[in-house]
C-alpha cells in the first residue's frame, strides 16, 4: 500500500476505505466552540463549516463527529485502536454519546491526560492545563507495546516501597498473580501512567511549524509506539499539520492522513518532504497526494502511455495493456465502445476521420450495431478539440448515423492551471563585514487565489525543496546574505492547492546580483 495524503471533507473519504484495514487512528478533531481556533485559522473553508455546523450546539458536533467515528469503527481491524484528542468542552459528551456506545463497553483501555504548562490570563477559576485522549480497542486482543519511564535513581530514597539491595541499588517486590514476588529496580524505569507531561508547542519549539493546534511529535510517538508495529496501517482524519503522519513516518507505518484545508495538506506536504533524506532515504517513503484539481501543465507532460491509461480509467473503462499496436484504440469505455486518447489540445479533424475508421476496423459487429441503436461508436478523449473536429463529429452523426463523441478531459477530471509566480529582489543594507539585508517580494498569480507562500534560503535542486519559512500570507520576506552565490526558492500555493515555484541564484559581491 502506498501511502496516501488527501484533501478533502473527511467523511466523504472514510467511506471509500476498506473494512477493516486500519490499525490504528488517531483523530484530533476541532474542538467544539473553541472561540479562537476559528480566529487564528486563515482558511475560509475551515471557518465556514465551523460556523455552520456547531451553530446548532453540542448535539450537532456530537451528530457530526459520531457519523465520522462510525465510519472510522468500520475501517479498523478487530485488533486495532482508536485515540481520540479532545478537551474539556466536549469530552464528557464524547465518552458518553459517542465512543461508549459505538465501542463496547469493555473496550475502553484509557482516558489519558496531557498535561502542559502555559501561562493563561488571571481569571477566577484555575487554569486549563490538560487535554483528553480516549483509547478505545476494537475488540478484547489488541497491540500493546509496554512503554517505560526514567525513574531517578534517587527517588527510592522519597518512596517508601523502595528498598537497597548489598550493592545500593534501589528495589522493590512486585507482586503477580499466582507467582512469587520479584525483585524489581528502579534502573528499569516505571510503568507509563494515564498522565502523561509532554510539553506543548510554543512558540519557540524546534518542531513549531507555524501551524495553529500543531501537537507534540512526542505525544504522538508515544501512542504510535504503543499501540501499532512496523508496517502497521495509521489512520489519521484531520491531519493539520501532519504531526502523525511525520512521526508514522519516521517509525515506519504506513499512513493515510485526510484534511480539508488546502493549508493543512500542503503544509504536510511541505513537512514531510522536510524530513525526507533523498541521500540515505531514512524517511523517504513515497506517498500519493490527492487534491481537487490536477495540474495542467503536470497532465500534459507525463508519459504519454501512462496518461492514456490513467485518464482511460477515470473515464470509468479499460485501458488496453499493451503500448501502441491497436491501431489507435487505447482502450474500452464502459459500455464497452472504442476509446482513443490524444494528450493534446484543438485535436484536427483527420484524427475524427481516422478514427471513424479504426473503429470500425477493430470491432465491426459492435460499430454496426452501434450505428443501428443511434449509439456512440467510439469516445475520443483530449484537452480540447478544434471547430474541424467538432464539425466533422456532427457530420458523421448527423449524416451517417455514426456517433463518435468528442470528451475534453476536464469533463471527466478537474483541471486548473497552475498559480504563476513573480520574485523580486532588492538590497536594504550592508554591514562592514560584507553581509546585505535583501528584500524578498513574491507575487502569485491564479484564478482560485493564493493560499500562501513558502520560502527555501538555501536551495538545492538535488535536495529538493525544504522550506524554512512554511507559511507565509504576505510573499514578503527579508533575509541576510554573505558575499558569495546563493540559491534562494519561493513557492506559491493556490486554493485549488496547485504550486508554482520561482528559483533565483543571487551573486553577493558588491552589490547584489540576480543571476538566471
Ligand atoms: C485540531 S486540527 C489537527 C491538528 C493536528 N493534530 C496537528 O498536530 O497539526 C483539526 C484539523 O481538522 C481539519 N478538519 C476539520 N473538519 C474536517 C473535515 N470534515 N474533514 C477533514 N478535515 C477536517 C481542519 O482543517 C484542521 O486542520
């Protein structure tokens, strides 16, 4: 299985997942009526649906979690697990209404307790310090890999169970049922509690990628570790940032992550490729990116036999498995006709003229009886046809019964052009020591408007990009140079999630160059 990064409404996709495929989820939904979540979030599309389905209170974010979660039920294995990240303004609702009655009762393992430290404004009530996480299993045999914890060799002086054996260290007896006693150490650290201190992302984190509600790569290693293995299958339905499928990814899961914010999936994207070592591919595992609209310029340049099928098969048919040779039938419809591919635009009409007679030659008894029943005899797919083309199709039709019906492809899949890009560069200063303070300004350009910008200082194409700056609104930034070539990349994200992306070499000497 590849694995597969998604936008869009998570419902709609979790549908289309196979029974009992999944290992384990892990959902961190947006929390019911968290006023400042939909402030930060920038995403129009996000704050929309907020608005609008919890306007009806907690009994429509319960109703609109739980179709979610039944359909999350149905994807996991009898062995798998669900953790689901929540707080105080829904959590007792979710236990009760929700997981209690979709999972049975003896199923609940643990309510776990995140507990950070951050600092709140006075108010008259104490502060809110920890978040909720349900674990769920899907039946009674399920993974549980034991995870323990540091316990300082010093804390058997504080707890009185402790005793010193004749070379000082630190034991006590533990109890099993139906066994002896054993010795156990405090060098073998304790057994991980329902409480768990994890620090949260502030605004000086190293892993801060300047997503709102961004989780812990700890906290999610900890529950990964836990309750899958290598190779296991993680779901997660509202990805975010990607913080799951980054740590399912350095742990060696595979993953499916769902979101339907364009920010959210390709900042993943941006992430993800991130941790991606080209050089020793610790992290290099593939994975497929679905969006709502496909690139143009990407569809028109791939492998010509590879498009062909491909497109034959969202067009719902059979594309012949072998290259060339069927004089010019790339494959079969749905219903069966004739299919011929062009990955061009203005097909001419000799292409309709030619076809008419491939056609026939190919399957003679189904032309016939196709021309008898007034149905199509072929389909012929291409970006878009000419006014030859088009004529000569409805003479056909129109005097010998023949139907050949013309299919741009942007009526079987969603196509757009991606954003363009402009980068301008100016100096602001210099210091004695040679280094200049540049002025980046980026402006994109696109029909669906632009999402954000994302800036890559020290560019290397064999690397790939990695960005240092993810997410950036305005496409302005500033930045110092030393003397010398540097590569400097900016890419553009639109609504539609489609990229452009602009590189610059910069020479710094004594004045600033932009070199091509
Ligand atoms: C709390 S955030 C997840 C944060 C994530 N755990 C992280 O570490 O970055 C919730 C996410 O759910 C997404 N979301 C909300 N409703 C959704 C839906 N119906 N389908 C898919 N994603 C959705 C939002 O776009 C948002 O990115």
């Amino acid at each position: 299985m590849v694995n597969k990064l998604i936008l869009g409404d998570n419902f709609e996709i979790l549908k289309t997942l196979e029974t009992e495929s999944v290992d384990l989820i892990y959902l961190d939904p947006p929390f019911f009526s968290n006023r400042n979540y939909e402030v930060i979030w920038g995403d129009e599309g996000e704050v929309r649906s907020f608005q609008d389905r919890w306007a009806g209170g907690i009994d429509h974010y319960i109703a609109w979690l739980k179709e979610r979660v039944i359909e999350m039920h149905r994807a996991l294995k009898p062995t798998g697990s669900i953790f689901l990240h929540c707080d105080w303004h829904a959590s007792h609702y979710i236990k009760v209404e929700l997981l209690a009655t979709l999972f049975k009762k003896n199923n609940f393992q643990n309510e776990i307790i995140w507990s950070y430290k951050r600092y709140t404004a006075i108010s008259k009530k104490f502060q809110n310090l920890h978040d909720t996480i349900f674990w769920y299993t899907k039946g009674s045999a399920y993974i549980f890999n034991e995870d323990r914890e540091e316990y300082g060799e010093n804390s058997g002086k504080m707890d009185s169970h402790y005793k010193q054996d004749e070379d000082g260290r630190w034991y006590r007896w533990q109890k099993r049922k139906n066994q002896e006693p054993y010795k156990i150490y405090l060098s073998e650290g304790k057994r991980v509690g329902d409480v768990w201190d994890i620090p949260i992302i502030n605004s000086s984190s190293k892993e801060r990628i300047g997503y709102p509600t961004q989780k812990p790569m700890a906290l999610l290693e900890r529950i990964i570790k836990c309750a899958s293995n290598k190779g296991d299958l993680i779901l997660d339905p509202f990805v975010g940032g990607g913080t799951t499928l980054a740590v399912a990814d350095k742990l060696d899961r595979k993953w499916i992550g769902i979101d339907q914010s364009v920010q959210a999936v390709k900042v993943t994207e941006l992430r993800l490729n991130q941790q991606t070592d080209l050089f020793t591919s610790i992290y290099a595992n593939s994975y497929t990116l679905q969006l709502h609209k496909y690139d143009y310029d990407v569809l028109r340049s791939k492998d010509a036999f590879e498009f062909e099928r491909w497109i034959i098969g969202q067009f719902g048919g059979a594309p012949h498995s072998k290259k060339g040779g069927d004089a010019g039938v790339d494959g079969a419809a749905a219903d069966g006709a004739p299919v011929q591919v062009k990955r061009t635009e203005s097909v001419g009409v000799n292409v309709v003229k030619n076809f008419s007679v491939s056609a026939k030659q190919f399957d003679k008894a189904r032309f016939d009886k196709s021309v008898k029943a007034g149905k199509p005899v072929g389909y012929i797919i291409a970006f878009s046809f000419g006014k030859g083309a088009v004529q000569e199709a409805a003479r056909l039709k129109n005097q010998e019964n023949i139907i050949i019906e013309l299919v741009p492809v942007d009526t079987i899949i969603p196509v757009s052009k991606k954003p363009s890009i402009k980068l301008e560069v100016n100096e602001l200063s210099r210091d004695a020591s040679g280094i200049r303070e540049i002025e980046l300004i980026a402006s994109g350009q696109s029909e669906a408007g632009i999402e954000f910008y994302s800036w890559d200082f020290d560019y290397n194409s064999e690397n790939g990009f990695k960005a240092g700056v993810m997410i950036d609104r305005s496409g302005y930034q500033t930045a110092k140079f030393k003397a010398g070539l540097h590569a400097v990349a900016v890419k553009v994200v639109d609504n539609d999630g489609l990229e452009n992306i602009e590189t610059i070499k910069l020479k710094v000497n004594g004045t600033v160059e932009r070199t091509v």
